[in-house]
C-alpha cells in the first residue's frame, strides 16, 4: 500500500498512478511498497463467462495476449493509444484503472464492458460495478487501506464488433476526445446489446444512454451512425479546460462516436462474410 504525507487526497493503488501523481504535486510519501513482487497480481484467468485480470498485469502484455484478443477485444483495441511502447511496457491495467485519469482508455472500456473492479484490504474483500468505481476525475471508490487487485471483464457472446477512436494533440497524449463502442446482433443482424462510452470529455468516462437505446434493436443496415453520434453527446456532461472548449469535446465527441459504431458494425460484417 501506499501512504500519503498530510491531507493529501489518498493514492491509487494498482501500479502506474504513483508517478503522474507525484509528478503533479497531488502527493508525497512517506513510505512506499514495491508490488512488483506479488505473482498473484499478475494472472489472466478465464472461466465461467467472465475474463480476470490481475491488477499488475503489463499493459505490453494485454497488447499482445492473444486470449485477451479473442475475450476482449476492446481492450486490446485500446491499448496502442495510451502513451508510447516505453510507457506500456511499464504500466498497469490496474494503475490505469485505479489513478482514474478521464482522459485515459482503460477506464473508458471497463465502463463500456461492464466490468466489475476487484478491491481487497487486509480485513477484507469487495467488487464494485466500473460505473460505480470513478466518481471524478482522478478519484474513485477505492477506501484508504484498500488495493485495487484485478479488473473482471464478462465475456461477450455471439456476433460482436468493437472500436475505440480518440483525437489527442500529439500520438501518445491523453485524448481530448474518445469513444469506445461495442455492438452485438442477434441471428437476424438486429443489434441486441450496444455500449458507447465517451471519454476525456468531461471529469470521467460517461455512458451515452441515448445512442445505446437507440440502437438496441436496429438492423445493421439501417443505421445512420451521424445521428447516433449526435444522440451520444446530447446527455453527456463536457467541461471546458485549457486544452480543449467544451463545444470542441461534444463536436468532436460526436463524431469519434459516430465512427466507432460504424467501426464496429464494420467488423460485425467482415466476419459474417467470412463465415458464409
């Protein structure tokens, strides 16, 4: 665990987060625990429907897992936007999740897959819904003596595609806009499960509620992704900051949304004409 020095707002477990926070003069400590050590932290699991990933395992190691592939393909979508190959090699998915940056992609697709956090202390055990876990921007609902120790992501069945697209300054900065969409249809190409998810739009990753309801239901060929992208910004909170207004979020967050779902059913129907 890591101990803070004063009232400074507590640290995030998980691996990554202590260096932007030092960085940004959010913390100082008086002592640190190395975690690198601790092999359980560092497993990928499979079963019963649901995909289990240690909080310390390397997000090199989820850019080139070929079981995450198939299980989580968001995920491993994801991974080649955060930072350069120098920063993935060092950081956590857990470290990700747990510093809660709204701008970072990891939050982002644990929202969008529903996944549930993992958090332990020495007395105890508990798992939070992802939408119930950020609460702001780089805060979450881990307690003081508490580790977040793996991220658990459900497994999607059936017919699927996904897609993240996010427009930074520089490759390698935090987005300024993203959008990480994932669709699945029924045997008739009817979509029956759809998330959309912005991010870096405001102080943490948003559920589009009104894009998501609008697809459920829509055949493949009759989409009108512009109008979904609109629809996904229409209920989202966008804030206005030094690198971006909160107009430029929310148009261009429309539109990152609209191409992720037109991504996605993109993919959806390669892999029917593969099949046929």
């Amino acid at each position: 665990m890591l101990a803070a020095h004063g009232d400074e707002a507590k640290l995030l477990a998980g691996g990554q987060s202590l260096v932007p926070l030092l960085a940004l003069r959010l913390a100082r400590c008086e002592h640190l625990i190395d975690i690198n050590g601790v092999d359980a932290l560092k497993t990928i699991t499979r079963a019963n429907g649901s995909l289990r990933i240690g909080a310390m395992v390397r997000q090199a190691t989820i850019e080139a897992d070929l079981t995450l592939l198939e299980a989580a393909p968001l995920l491993t979508l994801a991974t080649p936007h955060i930072g350069h190959f120098q920063i993935r090699n060092r950081g956590t998915i857990g470290g990700s999740v747990a510093h809660a940056d709204p701008a970072a992609e990891y939050p982002a697709v644990a929202v969008a897959l529903d996944a549930e956090i993992e958090i332990a202390s020495a007395t105890s055990r508990r798992a939070v819904a992802a939408t119930d876990f950020f609460d702001g921007a780089f805060s979450t609902a881990l307690e003081d003596d508490e580790l977040l120790v793996a991220i658990i992501l459900p497994v999607w069945s059936g017919q699927s595609g996904f897609a993240i697209r996010e427009v930074a300054r520089r490759h390698g900065d935090f987005a300024l806009a993203g959008a990480a969409v994932g669709i699945q249809v029924d045997q008739q190409a009817n979509i029956d499960r759809a998330a959309v998810v912005l991010f870096g739009v405001g102080n943490q990753p948003q559920r589009a509620t009104a894009a998501e309801a609008a697809l459920l239901g829509m055949p493949l060929e009759k989409l009108n992704t512009a109008e979904l992208g609109r629809l996904a910004t229409t209920d989202l909170l966008v804030i206005d900051d030094g690198h971006a207004s909160a107009s430029y979020r929310r148009r261009v967050g429309a539109h990152l949304a609209g191409n992720a779902i037109a991504s996605a059913v993109r993919h959806i129907c390669e892999e029917e004409e593969k099949e046929v």
